[in-house]
C-alpha cells in the first residue's frame, strides 16, 4: 500500500488555489471570470476542510463540506442568472461598465 499524502501537500495547495482566486477577484474585469474566482476560492476551502477531517477522523469535516458546496451549487444559480440579467441590460458583463449602475 503506498504511503499517505501528508496533510500539508492539501493545505499548501488550498493556500494555493485560495490566493490564486482572490487574485482574480481582484484583477479581473470580467465578471464570469470573478465569479470563477469566488468558486475557487470557496473550493479551496473545501479542500483544507477535507484535509484536516481527513487528519483528525472526524466526519464533521465532510459534512460541512457537503454544506459549502449546497450554498455554492444556489450562488451559482444566483449569480449567473444576475449575470445574464445584467448583459441583457447593459449588452457587457464587465465590471469597470456596471458602476455606471450606481445610484
């Protein structure tokens, strides 16, 4: 049987995929794009809870888990019909044109 992974090769690439998400909530103008960004970053997340449940055998863990990605699966559904609401008003989902939206 081959070893086991060790915890911190999850939490490093959790570390990972969460500082490469916040960079393109950040840097991105495209609002699909940041909505991705927003996914890995709740996905990374995951991972490290996964990782430590995996660590401690304990399943509370998993079940939050589970949880997260339940509120994940109804943002998307959310965001992307805001998405397609906003293109079909302003024929452009970039972001730097929706401040024109602003009161």
């Amino acid at each position: 049987m081959p070893p086991a992974v060790p915890t911190e090769f999850f939490v490093m690439l959790s570390m990972i995929l969460f500082a490469l998400g916040a960079m393109g909530v950040l840097l991105r103008k495209n609002a699909i794009l940041v909505f991705m960004s927003v996914e890995l970053m709740l996905n990374s997340a995951n991972l490290a809870l996964a990782a430590f449940a995996r660590q401690w055998n304990e399943m509370d863990g998993h079940i939050f888990v589970f949880f997260v990605m339940t509120v994940a699966a109804a943002e998307v559904a959310i965001g992307l019909a805001l998405i397609v609401a906003i293109f079909r008003h302003k024929q452009s989902i970039n972001i730097d044109d929706l401040h024109q939206l602003e009161g």
